[in-house]
C-alpha cells in the first residue's frame, strides 16, 4: 500500500459507560455526522433506498480520521445495561474516549489497506456509540457488541465530500459466561473481535459507493451472529 498519513483526530468528552444485549433496530439520528446538519426527528434513509454502485473509480486512502466527540457518555458502572453512549472495559481504567479512538483507528487502517489504487481520498470515522460488556455481563450471560459511526469521504486534494455521509450501525455477538473465557484463551478477546469485524465492515463500506444527495446522512446497519 501506498505510505499513508492516518490522522488521528480525537475530541474528549465528559462521563463514563457499557452494555450487555442491545436492540439492533435503527433508531433516528439526532447526532449529525461530520459537515452534516441532522433535523432531531428526520428518519434517515435506509440501505435500500440508498442507490449504490461497485463500478465506481476505486478509491486510494491516504488517510483516516477518526473522532470521538465529547458529547458523549462514558460509564464504569459495572452493571448489566449501563446507560451510556461508550462501554469499554478491557484495557486498563483510563481514558475510554482515546481507547475506543485507538480501537476503531487500528480497524479502520486494516480495513482501508487495500484500497490504495484510484482517487485519493480522505476517510472521516465519527464514533456515536460503542457498546462493548461489562465485567458483570461478560462473566455471566454475555450480549452485544454495539457499533454505531458515520462514515464520510472526502476528496484528497480539496477536501470535498464525494458521497453522502452514511450512518453506519453494526453489531456483533459478545460471549459470555465459560465461552467468553474459551474464546480469550485462544486470543479471542473483545478487542480482537470488535477489531476484525470493524475492519472487515469498513473495508466492504469502501467498496461500494452511495450518490450524495438529501442532506440527511444513509443509514446502514450490519449484524454479525458469529
């Protein structure tokens, strides 16, 4: 891959969080994503109003920004559904909102490596939510691992968007119990886990392309039962 010069930009906040199982319906945006002015009641678009194409140029990332706003809320309440916007346990007590940016940077630079022939273009990935587990869930009936980020492409050389800005919500099966603690034996952790899904998400998203258009930003969503 061409040498890329990923940015990492991260903006800090306020509060502390984390979750067990969680409701995977799209629900309405009422944060905007980056550039992008969100009414508090619109309904976003979903996938398959969205019109797509794969024939499109590819496009080389020269680089990723990643941005963790400070509106949103962290807990360290160790209860099975924290009322938060960022749930993240398993590194060690610190700064969430620079974890879970280091977390989605690492994927997102995985995920974008193969896209290093076509338009340069510049990745702009900001966190709404990230559920990971609780100590409490974790060891007992597990849950899930929610996601949620929009996900912009700008033009490298004038900064200019060249798709509409797409809410992106995933969700990936969280283990508990005796199989949370199988799979860390093989080096499965909610880390790796969470990394390799982002990573793998993010490089299909690159994949395709959505016309911009409406000013509210496509919602997509994606789950994995693995």
């Amino acid at each position: 891959m061409k040498p890329t010069r990923m940015i990492m930009a991260l903006t800090v906040a306020l509060g502390l969080s984390a979750c067990g199982s969680v409701d995977t319906a799209m629900r309405n945006a009422t944060t905007s994503a980056p550039g992008v002015e969100t009414a508090p009641h619109a309904q976003p678009a979903t996938r398959a109003d969205m019109v797509l194409s794969v024939q499109s140029e590819p496009y080389a990332v020269t680089q990723i920004n990643v941005t963790v706003p400070e509106t949103l809320k962290v807990s360290e309440a160790n209860t099975y559904f924290p009322n938060a916007d960022i749930v993240w346990r398993e590194d060690p007590f610190g700064n969430r909102y620079e974890q879970v940016q280091a977390i989605v940077l690492d994927a997102a630079t995985r995920g974008a490596a193969s896209h290093d022939k076509g338009r340069p273009v510049i990745v702009d990935i900001q966190i709404t939510r990230f559920h990971a587990l609780t100590e409490k869930t974790r060891y007992t009936i597990g849950g899930t691992h929610d996601i949620h980020f929009y996900l912009t492409v700008r033009d490298a050389a004038t900064g200019e968007k060249l798709e509409q800005p797409r809410l992106i919500e995933t969700s990936l099966k969280a283990y508990g119990g005796a199989r949370a603690l199988e799979a860390m034996s093989r080096g499965q952790t909610q880390k790796v886990r969470i990394t390799d899904h982002l990573a793998a998400l993010i490089a299909q998203e690159l994949n395709v392309r959505a016309l911009p258009a409406p000013a509210e930003p496509l919602r997509t969503s994606a789950l994995s039962a693995n």
